[in-house]
C-alpha cells in the first residue's frame, strides 16, 4: 500500500477531538430525485445507493477542483500528513477536498477557508480556487453537518460569600464616596454666593393709600441667610427658616420709602450679587400740617450740666426750630453769675435742626447750652399748610464743673487736667481736634485746658458761654474754678 493509499484511508475515518459531526437528514420527497438524500438516490443523482467500491476507489474525485488540488500536492512532493502539519488543517478534511466530498467539511465558510490556506499552501490563486468550488457546486444547497458541542457539566453555582476583606473594602469605599459628595457640596456652597427673591411685593415699585403705616416683605433666600433691608434712618435684619422663606414687617412714613434688601450667607460671608430694591409711595395730603413729637429729654429733667441733647420725629416738615426761654432759678439753688438778659423769658439764639428721611431728628454734636435755673425748650416744625409746636420743661443745676469745649475756624491740639489729673480721653500726650468738634468735661473743683491755638478754642463754664479767650495760633493755658474767674497759667 502506497503512502497516497494511507492518507486517503486515515483521511476517511473519522477523528474524534471533541467534536461529532452529525450530518441531518432531508425529508425525502415524492417525484422529485434531487431532494432524496444522497444516501438514497446515490453519488451519481441516479437515486441508487452508493457503492462502497466506489468511494474507496476515488470516484468521488470527478470534480476538476479536486483533481487539480490532488495533482499540486504530488508536484509538491508532500503528503497529506506533512500538509496537515504545515497548513494546520487535519487530513481527514485535505483528503475530502481532494475527494471532492464536501459534505464531509463542517460547512461552507470553513470549506472557503480550507481551500483559500491549501490553495495558498500549494502555490494555487486561491480566489480562483474558491471561485472554481463556487461554479463545480452550482446552485444547489449542501447539507451541512450539524457540529453537537459537547456541554461542560454545570457546576453548582455558588452563594454569596461576604469575607471580612470585601466588608472593609465596601465600607471605605461608601467613606470615600459620602466624604466627595459632600467637600462637593461645600466647594459649591462657598464659590455660589446666595440669591435672594422678594414674592410679597413682584413689583419694584409700590404704591399704598393714604393711611398706610407699615407693609409686610417675604421672599425666599438660602436656607439660614440673614436677611438685611437698608431704608432711610437705619436697617433691620431678619433670618431664612430651615426653607430659605423670610418674613420682615417695616414702618413707612408719607412719601417715598426706599428699601433695598440683600442676603448673607452665615458660614460663608457672602453677600448677593443682584440685592433687591423696592419703592413704596404713601400719598401725602397737602392741606395736612406738620406734626411734631420730642423724644427726649422727658418733662420736667434736672441736667447737671447746661448741654441739653434733643431728638424727636417731625412729619410734613423738612426742619425743626429748637429755642428756649429763661423761666427763673432753681428753688432754693442760687441763680446764674450772668442769666441771659438778666431777666426771665430770654435766652439763647434759637437753632435749627434737619429732619431726616425717616422722619427724624436730632441735636447730635450740637446741644443747646443752657445756664443754671429753669428753662421751656420750644420744638416747632413749619409747612406751607401751618406750624406745629412742642414745649417742654427742664432745670439745670450745676454740680463741680461743667466745660464744653468747641474747636472753630481751625483745628486745635489740646491736653486736659481733670481735679488735677490727666484726662485719660485726651491722653498724656494731647491730641489734635479738627474743626467743629465738641468737647465736655465734668470735674468736681477744677479743670485745667491747655490750646495750642487759644483763638479756635471756644469754652462755655457751666452753661455761660465764655468763647474763645485768646489770639489764633497763640497756645496758651486756662484754669476754670468757680466761683473764681477762669485764668491763664503756665503749661507743666
């Protein structure tokens, strides 16, 4: 027996490496000799069976492609064995290529592949090779071989097991995440500065009756911001709820009230970018005159000094005119050294004072100086339509020492002695007061003042105006003791 004789006998047993080939059956059908199977109708189409002595002998090999790739393996010079080796396709399926019997190949994409590295193994155009299968095959479908796979027994899936290293794990991973999401949250909260929303009035601009006295605002903001409304004489604050909803009920007086509203954040300081603004108009009747209310001093106050500070509320009026008149001495106390024009009824010039637009008004740095006994304050405020007027009733009565000291025309460097000792608001040192600022001591005996400009200095000695008691520029120091006149001394 040849080797060629060998090849085509291994080549026709079956290999078993996992796989059986399971050719299926066609259902035979009536009348028709091409759909019987080949087992049926025989390798010639004829519907006999085939005979054995025939596949034995290569009569499968009518086909021109399998003579052709049979006669390039002899001028080759190899043998099914060493072309299964070098091509990596088993013997069994080269010998069936070059049979011809295809049904012996797992199907027709492997079969293309097959002939394409045989081709190309011996030295064959394989396009041409696939495409001469392709025309020798004609139209007609081949069976294909079923490969049945065999199935790995299953195992038995298994439970999940939690080790402590997975727990550990599990919990790290929850940390790191919980601990990003919220330096997340904390990078937004401090670079996004807080909003802040008015519901209660939508519009900018509001205008109410006459006889509206006050108006509710609500919004919305950060939970937790403080709320801040800036109007005419001061502001007010209100805090967020847990909602970021606020609430704020202010005052309003005739006219126009202006009200601008921001938000902070508590933990971060930061204010809103767009803060909110609101008018609201109260109508002002014209034939309405002023009113005029004092705050302070109650009735019938005893000052122990004569710088009577004043402040009260005037609607309808830009002013108030503040003037009083002398009544008498204090009973049982001794009058004044000089009582303005020496008779009750006089006193000081009368002095004006703004009213804000808050309807306020106040004395501040400039209270009205007032010698010792009793005195009427007169508050009056004046409109086109009439005047309005307030009187009140203090005493003055002077205990020790009262200096009020006024810097005018330029500024002053000053130092004081109190009974003696420095005065610990001016310092050991002095200090330098500018233009317009007022001064007040209180001592028991004496006070001592040293200018560096005597003619800027102006002094009123327990409410009796002294003024300035020297030339501009020219320092120099002045002693007040009552009863005794003031008097100038040496600086120490």
């Amino acid at each position: 027996m040849t080797t060629r004789d060998d090849a085509r006998r291994t080549a026709s047993e079956p290999r078993t490496d996992g796989l059986r080939l399971v050719p299926p059956r066609p259902e035979p059908s009536r009348g028709d000799p091409d759909r019987l199977p080949d087992r049926d109708r025989g390798t010639d189409g004829s519907g006999g069976p085939e005979r054995d002595g025939d596949r034995s002998s290569g009569g499968g090999r009518g086909s021109a492609l399998a003579e052709r790739l049979y006669a390039a393996r002899e001028r080759k010079g190899v043998d099914l064995y060493r072309a299964e080796r070098d091509t990596k396709i088993r013997a069994r399926y080269l010998g069936a290529l070059e049979r011809g019997e295809y049904r012996e190949l797992p199907g027709d994409v492997y079969t293309k592949g097959f002939l394409r590295n045989y081709a190309l193994y011996l030295g064959l155009d394989p396009d041409e090779v696939v495409g001469q299968w392709r025309r020798e095959r004609g139209d007609a479908a081949m069976v294909r071989p079923v490969i049945a796979v065999p199935r790995p027994i299953a195992q038995p899936r298994r439970g999940l097991q939690f080790s402590p290293g997975i727990i550990v794990a599990a919990l790290l991973t929850i940390l790191i995440v919980g601990v990003g999401v919220w330096l997340g949250s904390q990078v937004m909260r401090f670079a996004k500065p807080p909003t802040i929303d008015l519901t209660t009035p939508r519009e900018a601009t509001v205008a109410l009756d006459e006889g509206a006295t006050s108006f509710t605002f609500k919004g919305t903001s950060i939970p937790g911001a403080t709320i801040t409304v800036d109007m005419a004489g001061g502001s007010r604050q209100t805090s967020a709820d847990s909602t970021g909803a606020w609430t704020l009920t202010v005052d309003l007086r005739r006219g126009t009230n202006m009200f601008k509203f921001d938000a902070t954040d508590p933990d971060t300081g930061k204010h809103a970018d767009q803060p909110a603004q609101v008018v609201i108009t109260v109508p002002v009747s014209q034939i309405q005159g002023p009113i005029v209310k004092i705050d302070g001093p109650a009735e019938g106050t005893t000052f122990q000094n004569g710088a009577i500070p004043l402040q009260g509320t005037a609607t309808g009026a830009p002013s108030v005119t503040i003037a009083a008149s002398y009544v008498g001495p204090i009973p049982g106390a001794p009058g004044p050294s000089a009582p303005p024009s020496g008779s009750p009824g006089s006193g000081p010039a009368p002095i004006t004072v703004p009213v804000g637009a808050d309807g306020k008004w106040d004395t501040g740095s400039n209270p009205l100086q007032l010698t010792t006994g009793r005195w009427t304050i007169t508050v009056t405020a004046t409109n086109d339509a009439g005047s309005a007027t307030l009187p009140i009733n203090v005493s003055v009565g002077y205990k020790g020492v009262n200096l009020v000291v006024k810097v005018k025309g330029s500024s002053a460097w000053m130092k004081v002695w109190v009974d003696g000792k420095v005065d610990k608001s001016v310092g050991g040192a002095g200090h330098t007061y500018r233009d317009g600022q007022v001064l007040t001591f209180t001592g028991d005996s004496s006070i001592e003042v040293w200018t560096g400009s005597s003619g800027s200095t102006f002094f009123t000695l327990n409410g009796q105006s002294l003024g300035a008691l020297g030339k501009r520029g020219v320092p120099e120091v002045w002693l007040f003791k009552p009863p005794a006149a003031p008097a100038k001394t040496q600086p120490h």
